[in-house]
C-alpha cells in the first residue's frame, strides 16, 4: 500500500530498507560465529566467521557513509553545512581506522 504521508520520502525509505538487510547480513553472520563456537569448531573456522561478520559490518559502515557524503556534503545547501558534515564525517571516519 503507498505511503500518502505529505512527509514520506520514498528515497528514505529505500535508504532505511537497505541498512536494514545489511544489519540483517550483520545478524545472521554473528548467529553463525555464535552456532561455531558452541559446537567447539576449531579456530580457523571461528576466524573465518569472524571475518565474515567484520565484511557484513563493513559493508554496513560503508552504506552509512555513503549516505551522509550524498545528503549532507553532496546535497549540502550551503557551504558552512558542507564544511560542518565533512567534519563529522572525518571524526567518524577518524575513530573507525584508529
């Protein structure tokens, strides 16, 4: 059923679906790394898991920077927005790498 509300942005809405599978991806490989080491699995393949949930995470990190680049420096109304987000976003990006 569409979505009347005056306020709805379907390119939101898109946005909210897409992290949301990704959050899931997150969810459904910490489940598997949880199954794995409840089954006393060797560590290579509790490593394996581990990795696998870092690229889900990863993946879902990226998504989310993505979409602050687009609607807050991209889309950005004026200068002294831009240069605020662009801030934000090194802080962020900053404490992710270190």
């Amino acid at each position: 059923m569409p979505n009347f509300d005056p306020g709805f942005d379907p390119a939101l809405d898109i946005e909210k679906t897409k992290l949301l599978q990704r959050l899931n991806r997150v969810r459904g490989q910490v489940e598997a790394m949880h199954r794995t080491v409840e089954k006393d699995a060797s560590s290579t393949k509790i490593l394996q898991q581990a990795t696998a949930c870092r690229g889900a995470l990863n993946g879902f990190i990226a998504e989310v920077i993505e979409d602050h680049i687009r609607k807050r420096l991209v889309d950005a109304d004026d200068k002294v927005s831009a240069k605020f987000a662009a801030e934000e976003l090194i802080g962020i990006v900053h404490s992710y790498l270190t």
